[in-house]
C-alpha cells in the first residue's frame, strides 16, 4: 500500500495562491490557483519525490504528520 502522506493546505498572500505542503517529505511542496489543482501538484510532487529519493538511494519517511488537534498524548 501506499503511504499517505498529510498535505496542508492553505492560501498564500504573498503569492496569491494555494499551497499544499507536505510535511513528512523535506521541501515537498506545490503551489495552484485553486484548492484542487495545488493539491494535484503536491500528489504529483509526492511521486516525484519519492521516485527521486529511491533512485538516490535516500530514506523515504513513513507517513507520520498528523495535525496536534489529532495528535495523541
């Protein structure tokens, strides 16, 4: 199975967009105009990352972030 890696996702004032960031993977982000179409990117930057870490040889992180309002004490 695939992991399932936590995306946040939120506007940007400063760059009039929506981001999705993916924490668990270091500078894993994507950008779009709408809600949809950022988090389209960060699906695809997701597997673009991964691919790029296995064929590098590079630890791939477990699926870990989880917001504090989930998190357990």
């Amino acid at each position: 199975m695939e992991p399932r890696y936590h995306i946040n996702l939120f506007w940007s004032q400063p760059d009039q967009s929506w981001v999705a960031d993916v924490p668990d993977l270091k500078s894993c982000a994507a950008f779009g105009d709408t809600p949809e179409e950022a988090l389209a990117e960060a699906r695809i930057a997701i597997e673009g990352w991964i691919e790029t870490a296995v064929a590098n040889n590079m630890v791939v992180p477990e699926a870990r972030y989880r917001p504090a309002i989930y998190a357990v004490a």
